[in-house]
C-alpha cells in the first residue's frame, strides 16, 4: 500500500509502480507521479515543519511554487539541497529528506517557546533590539544564524553538472495549461516559431485537478493529451517540460531553469542536473493561470488547513485524501468544488463556513442538492488543536464584517479548506515593468499596460478565471503573438466548454475573532515569516505608509514564497486601516526569479580551469624543461624564476639578471601581441565586435 489515506484508483498517478522514501528517517512508500507532499499526505503525515519565528506548528498548504510552510532539506551531503518545497519535489525511489528549523525534532522543538515570549518579539524588534552595545555584536549574529530558520548548505563540492544554453523563437508561451495550449496550438498552427514552457511534469495546469471539467463534450484531459499530440508533430515547437520562466528582462530576453534529472533515481553521466536556457522572443503569452489566497483569520496556520484548490489538487491528481472529516470555509463559489470533490471521495463534509449572506451560483446549487450544511453569513473565527487541527469555532458576523455577533459553534474535523478569492500569477508581467490594473468585483490585481512590446497575458493570468475563457483568450493571445511575429494566425477558437467562476464573493481581508486581535490568537498573513495582521498595525502605529515600507519592517512577501499567498491580504489589511481604497496603497514588487533556481545553472561549466583559463606561450615548454616555476600575470602562465640547487629567489633572480648582462637573454612577448587591422570599414567592424564603440 502506497499509504492509508490514498484512494484505491484514480489520479495521474500509478498505482502499480511503488517508490520507497525516508522523511524525517521514518521509511514511507509512494506511488509514481506524486509530490512529495502528496506522499506524505498519503501516508497521514501532516506535520513537516516548524514555523521561522514562533516554531509553531507547520503543515502542507498549497500543491505548487506558492507553498510556504512545507520546505524540506532534500539529499544527503554533499548532494543536499536545502529549502526545497515538498510540493514541487517529485517523488523517486529513495528519495531522502528531512523538515528543518526544529530540535531536537519536528515533533518536539525547543524553540517554540518564542510563542510564550511572542509579545516580545514583534516585527521590527531586531531593529531595536540589537543596536546596542555594537561591541556584542559578533554574539548577535550567531545566535541569529543560529535562529535563521533556513535549511544547511552542503559541505563538500557540488557533485554535479549544470549546463547553459540559447534558444530564438518567434512566439514564447509560459504555462501549459488550457490558456497556453490554446495558445501555442494557434501560433504553431501558422508556422511560427513556438517554445511552450510548462513548470510541472506534465500538462494541463488546474486541468490536471479538476474533477468535471469537459472540453468539447468529452473529459477535459482527453483535449490536453490530443493538444500534446499536435504540438509534438509541429517541427517548429518545442515543448519545454520541468522548467521555470524565472525572469522577464528587457529585449524579449527570458531566463529559464530547465530541470533535466532530478526526477531520475539515478542520472546518467552524460546529462546535467540542470540547465540554464538563455531565451529570446519575439513574442511572449503570459499563461501563468492563478493562485488561491487564504483567508486570514485566527489560528489560521495548524497543520491540516490548506487551500481549497490544494485539496482538489491531491484529490484528483494524487488520489490522496487529505482527512477524514473536512469543513470548507469561502467567500466565493469555488470552495464549494473543494466540498463536492471531498463528498465524491467518501470525506466527510461537516459544513461549508460561507461568509456570503446568499451564497450563490452553479457550485454552490450543487452542493444544496447534496443535501451539504451551508452555513451562510458565518466566519470562522478559530481554530484548535496541537500537531494537527481537530476543530473549528465558527459564528455569525455583523453586517459589517468587522465583528462576531452570534453565538459560537464548535464544529470537529481534522482538514480546513479554505477560498479566500484568486490573484493571478502576474510576476513575469511585472518583471517586465508592466502596470497592474485593480480589478474590484473579483478583488484581484489584473495585467494593465505593457511597458515592452510583445508581451500580453490570457486566461487565469488575466483575470479570466473560466475555462471557456481560458481557451478563448488563449487562442486569441497566440494568434495575435504569431500575427505580431509576421505570421498568419487564425483565432478561432476549435474547442468549447462551459465558464464555472467564482463569483460572487465577499472580500474580507481579516476575519474577526471573539478575542482581540494579537490577544491570545494569531491572524497570520505571510506563514513562511509569522507576520501577522497585529504586526501590519503596528507598522502603520510605527508611522509606515509606504506599503513598500510596511513590507520590510515586517517582513510580509520576503520569504522564498515572494507573498505569493498573502501580498494582497497584507494590502487589503492596510488599506481598511487607512481607510482607502486597496488600489490606493499599490503593489509590492516582483523581483526575479519568480521560484528559487539553482547556483549552479548560472555557472555552468564555467568552473575551475573553464572559469579561468590558463593561457601558456609558445616557449611554455621550454620554460618547463628548465625549471622555471611560474606565476600567473593577467590570464598567462609566465615564468616567475628558474631555481638551482639550494637557490631562493633573490638567489636565482640575481643570477638570471647577471648572466642577462654580462651574455644574453631570450623573452617571449607574445602575450604583448596586437593585431592590426586596416582598411576603410575598419571601425565599423570593430563596432561589430566590441561592445563599445569606436
């Protein structure tokens, strides 16, 4: 058995190939095609981590590059690498790791007693507290290295091998989901140049989770594989799979990490680990799709709360259960896929928490029909429960949303799903300077004006979050990129689907609690931190306005996560206390890379000898036949002095000088060497080969 919360068929993964692993050095079995989250979570592990400040208790959130609690020491020394996110690690036979940022152990840590001393550390004591004396300061930074909170870099030499290499295409698409195949399907239809690009093992994106979802009338996946099918017959695409668009720089100019054998238990000597492509386009499709937000209300963090769509990723992709008695919690008719998808698999729904005083739309008429508990206008407003949630504190809000007016109900389970809305991933667009857009009625921040030429967004990433749409937009993205390329493209879109979105919602960006805020209870923003919506208050009682600002005294989107879950909560909370729109208060910014990329890709093989090369003069081995030693002057290997029996270098330098003297001498001085160049373009030639000009 691959784990006893695994379901007995179904999923993108295979039942009949068992993978053995170790985490934390307790042996597990998984199947091929899961995460290591989703192994984990087969086998009823929750637990994986501790929180970087409190050491609370951390479990597995999301299914993909935004996951900020479930990071993992992955190897052994010295082929180890640390922070990895269980859930973008696929699983191998014999795959190694371990939780970090606890001792002794993850299931008891000495450092969670920073909980009991929490009031003393809010955001931006470091600030204070470790001015003065200047003199202690060697003692502060090891016990803040100490408490970094971070994985162990590995001691010994990279054992690997990492390679660069360039590519040109006419049309880029990011993301492979339905929105990018109906875009590189268009734009490799009309004989351009097409380089797809997809994060994941396989195709699909939410595709890959969806449980009803159909495509001209049949399974949805079935028109993802047939799209494959197509795209690998066209000789001018290429699909690039494993790989991450990390940056969007000027000039068309993309940088790509290309994982080529990490997935493989054992590599083969001739491949890299990694690969670094150096990407230009003409054209770029942002089909980045979204990611769901939490909510953040009280206790939001014990293990066994996760994102809806995460629970619908490990039920449908991984054929996991992630518990055996659920509440889903939304402010939008998407939490209640997550609900009928749990109903489906034989988990136990014990109610929808909607914040929504008339729940409304397809989802949410379907979870009616089966006769699920909806309770309307209600909040959570806590949670309990040590290592694992076991229940929740729900009650009724003022109209408001501001404060708990009815009386509490306590309600058991042991896995929250939570739909706080959805942000489109629009990182690569921002890389590129381009301007977002606030879009009200689904409260997320949309791609605006593009600041370079050629670039443009569709589906999810663009705030079209329905299938239909997604291959609307898509199609259109591709035909006007190749269209753009000088190729002609038609944006007929072949393939119909039905639009499910989320609306309509309410958006509350801090649920209230029955305890004052900071009291007792946390509302935590940015998980991979401990930033809480207390410590976004106290930024703006410090005096920050900036929201640039109040990032950085607290800290909010600086994890490896980038605030990919919390940056529009965080804004959300700092505009209600300013009582100003959310646009008003703007973004943070998105730096690259868009998720952590190996050191070794930007080396390649320019190492040791590679990095520097020795370059020798045609007398080299005459110099070597006399006994010269050599010193490196520039990047020639020139002789220093030439030593006899018993010599120092004073010794052998005043014996060469005198015997140059009172004979001869004999310099080689070709490293002085020029070259002339003459004739009437000469200086256009060296404009052509100098990056300065002449």
């Amino acid at each position: 058995m691959s784990g006893r919360m695994r379901l007995p068929h179904g999923g993108q993964v295979d039942h009949n190939k068992p993978l053995r692993f170790t985490f934390n050095g307790k042996s597990y079995q998984g199947l091929a095609g899961d995460s290591l989250a989703s192994a984990l979570l087969a086998n009823g592990v929750h637990l994986v981590g501790r929180s970087f400040k409190y050491h609370r208790p951390r479990g597995i959130v999301t299914a993909g590059p935004e996951e900020p609690n479930a990071l993992v020491q992955v190897g052994e020394d010295p082929r180890t690498d640390p922070n990895m996110k269980a859930t973008q690690v696929e699983l191998v036979e014999g795959l190694s790791a371990k939780s970090q940022n606890a001792w002794p152990s993850v299931e008891f840590d000495i450092g969670a007693v920073n909980s009991l001393g929490a009031r003393l550390i809010p955001a931006g004591f470091y600030y204070k507290t470790f001015m003065w004396p200047a003199s202690a300061w060697k003692a502060y930074e090891h016990f803040i290295r100490r408490a970094a909170g971070l994985g162990t870099a590995p001691s010994g030499r990279d054992p690997d091998r990492y390679d660069k290499t360039f590519a040109h295409c006419d049309v880029l698409v990011v993301g492979a989901g339905p929105a990018g195949l109906a875009a590189a399907l268009t734009a490799g239809r009309s004989g351009a140049r097409v380089i797809l690009i997809e994060q994941d093992a396989i195709l699909g994106g939410a595709l890959l989770s969806a449980s009803a979802e159909t495509i001209d009338d049949r399974p949805a996946l079935d028109w993802v594989r047939d799209a494959q099918t197509e795209l690998a017959a066209m000789p001018e695409v290429r699909i690039l799979t494993r790989s991450v668009v990390y940056g969007a720089f000027d000039h068309g100019f993309y940088g790509v990490m290309e994982n080529v054998t990490d997935h493989l238990p054992e590599a083969p000597a001739h491949l890299p680990r990694h690969r670094l492509w150096k990407l230009r386009a003409k054209q770029a499709v942002f089909c980045t799709g979204a990611i769901e937000r939490p909510m953040v209300f009280a206790d939001n963090d014990r293990p066994g709360i996760m994102t809806a769509s995460a629970v619908q990723s490990y039920l449908n992709r991984y054929a996991v259960k992630p518990g055996r008695r659920a509440v889903v919690f939304t402010n939008n008719d998407s939490g209640y896929g997550a609900a009928l998808d749990l109903t489906a698999a034989g988990v136990e729904v014990a109610a929808v928490v909607d914040l929504r005083a008339a729940p409304g739309g397809p989802l949410t008429e379907r979870a009616e029909a089966a006769g699920l508990r909806i309770l309307a206008d209600h909040a959570i407003i806590g949670t309990e429960g040590k290592k694992r949630i076991t229940k929740v504190r729900v009650a009724e809000l003022s109209a408001e949303g501001d404060a708990v007016v009815g009386a509490v109900e306590e309600i058991d389970c042991d896995l929250l799903a939570v739909s706080g809305g959805w942000s489109p991933t629009v990182h690569l667009f921002c890389h590129a300077k381009g301007q977002l857009v606030w879009d009200a009625e689904q409260a997320c921040f949309v791609p605006g004006t593009a600041q370079q030429p050629g670039q443009r967004a569709a589906g999810a990433a663009n705030g079209g979050f329905g299938l239909a749409t997604c291959l609307t937009e898509g199609a259109a993205a591709g035909a006007a990129a190749a269209g753009d390329a000088g190729f002609t493209a038609s944006a007929t879109v072949t393939a119909s689907a039905e639009d499910r979105g989320c609306l309509p919602g309410r958006w509350l960006w801090l649920v209230p609690s029955d305890k004052p805020l900071g009291k007792k209870v946390k509302h935590f923003v940015d998980q991979q931190n401990d930033v809480t919506a207390a410590d976004l208050k106290l930024a703006l009682r410090e005096g920050y306005r900036s929201i640039e600002h109040v990032k950085r005294y607290t800290t909010t989107g600086m994890a490896t996560d980038q605030g990919k879950l919390g940056n529009v909560n965080a804004i959300g909370i700092v505009a209600d206390d300013f009582g100003r729109p959310l646009p008003e208060v703007g973004v943070t910014t998105f730096r690259p890379p868009y998720t952590p990329v190996s050191f070794g890709i930007f080396a390649g093989r320019d190492v040791d000898d590679l990095l520097d090369p020795i370059r020798r003069t045609p007398m080299h081995a005459w110099h070597e036949r006399n006994g010269a030693l050599f010193e490196d002057v520039g990047q020639w290997r020139r002789p220093w002095y030439y030593p006899q029996f018993g010599e120092d270098i004073h010794a052998a330098v005043n014996r060469e000088v005198k015997a140059v003297r009172e004979s001869l001498g004999v310099l080689g001085a070709s490293t002085l060497g020029k070259i002339d160049i003459q004739g009437p373009v000469a200086a256009e030639f060296l404009n052509r080969v100098y990056t300065n000009a002449w």
